[in-house]
C-alpha cells in the first residue's frame, strides 16, 4: 500500500519555522540588519561631519581677510581695491557646499537616533530640525551680505561703493552670523545632545561638554571668530565619537544574537 504523500506543513521543519531562526525574515535576521544600519548611518553622519567642517573652517579662513568693523575708510578702501578680494569670493562659494554637507549630516543623525529610539522626544527632536535649517539660512544671508562687496568687485566692472556702505553691509553679515546663526548653532547643539544621549550613543562626559558648548553659543555676545569654529570643531568631536562607538552597538548586537 502506497504512503500518503507529505504535505508542505508536514515537511517544514520547527526550526524553519521557528521565530528566533537566523534567516532574513526571522527576529535574529532583523536585529543583524537594524545592527548593520546602524552602523552605516554613524558612518555616515562622521563622514558628513567632517566633511562639513573641514569646507567651512576652509571659507571662514578666507573670509577672515575682510576687514574688521573697525577699520579706517582707507584701510577698507584699499582692501577692495587690491587683490585680496579673490579669497573672499572663494569662500563666499564654499559656504553653500558646507551648508548643503551640514544639512546632510543633519538628516544622517537624525536616522541615527531614530534607528536607536524610533520615538526620539518630541520636543527636542522638532527643535533639532528646525535650528539646523535655521543656522544654515542665517549663515547662507550673513555670508552673502559680508562677501557682496567683494563678488562686485571681482566678477563686474562697477564702481566700489563708498566705505560707509561696505562697512554698513559687513555690520548686517556680521550681526547675521555672530548674533542669530550662533544662537541657531548653539540650539543645534543643546537639542542633538538630548536626542543622542537619550539614544543612548553619546557618552556622559561629552554629554557635559556639549551643554556647556550650547549655552556659550546662546549667550555669547562676542564677534571673534573662534566663537564661530566652536560649532564645527563640536561635529569633528562627536562625528569621531559616534564612529567609534558605531563599532561597539554592532559588537552589542552581534552578542545578543549569539545569546539568544
């Protein structure tokens, strides 16, 4: 007498069948790929950081050359009418490559966290997002204000405008940049340091360091320009923070599946 044949339930083993199974679909699959994401999003968001302070530190140094608010009217005019006003027009199409890589780093750890916490605080979380476009914008408007003088003069034959008017146009770049870009940074920074120790991927001591580094930014009334290489020099900081203990979330992971 013939065997019954054996049906697709009967010939699927328990372990294939099993939840904790190691292939794509079971739960050892999915914890191996949100590991491996996680991984590649603080690669990523090091890699734009980075990035984005190296292009802009690169502009300020050239911005730097302009003249000071204090200058004389013959120290202003005879910047604008030699040849260093080259650098300036440099810088001044730098600034765009180094906010758009800002903003990538911005929505690269933004992805970080929520791989960790998929729901991150409300409040910091909209503050995060929106001071980053802000710092960007303001810094977009004050850079273009402070380095317009200088794109006149380089690319068209028009006549330079009197000291008065370049001083009055430097004031508005400044005031852009170190009274309400600064305070966009320091915002940036007061909220990314909440979300990323309530990910858990930022560690205490530089928890501590980031929250002193904000305030700063949100009072600080000065107009030297190491108070605007704070904000990058933070990123280059917490983007070699994050893609170190990248490593270590994977090293996590990859226990808990053996464990398990």
């Amino acid at each position: 007498m013939a065997e019954p044949p054996i049906t697709q339930s009967q010939a699927t083993s328990p372990e294939a069948s099993s939840p904790n199974r190691s292939g794509p679909g079971g739960r050892l699959g999915r914890r191996r790929i949100a590991a491996s994401d996680t991984v590649r999003l603080a690669r990523l968001t090091s890699l734009t950081g980075i990035l984005f302070a190296a292009l802009f530190v690169l502009s300020l140094i050239f911005f730097y050359t302009t003249p000071k608010l204090s200058a004389s009217d013959d120290e202003i005019t005879a910047f604008y009418s030699g040849g260093s006003t080259i650098l300036v027009t440099v810088g001044l199409y730098l600034v765009p490559f180094a906010g758009i890589i800002f903003l990538w780093h911005a929505h690269a750890t933004r992805l970080l966290i929520k791989s960790r916490t998929p729901a991150p605080s409300a409040i910091p979380d909209g503050l995060q997002l929106v001071s980053g476009v802000l710092f960007v914008v303001l810094l977009f408007a004050g850079m273009a204000s402070a380095g317009s003088v200088a794109l006149l003069k380089d690319l068209t034959n028009a006549p330079l405008p009197s000291a008065d008017f370049i001083r009055g146009v430097l004031a508005v770049g400044y005031g852009m940049v170190f009274v309400y870009a600064i305070r966009g940074a320091g915002m940036y920074a007061l909220a990314t340091t909440t979300l990323l120790r309530q990910a858990g991927i930022m560690p205490t001591w530089l928890g501590v360091v980031s929250y002193l580094l904000a305030i700063f930014l949100l009072v600080s009334t000065t107009l030297h320009p190491v108070v605007v290489l704070l904000l990058p020099t933070w990123v280059v900081i917490v983007a070699l923070v994050v893609f170190i203990r990248a490593g270590r979330v994977n090293e996590r992971a990859a226990s808990e599946r053996q464990s398990a």
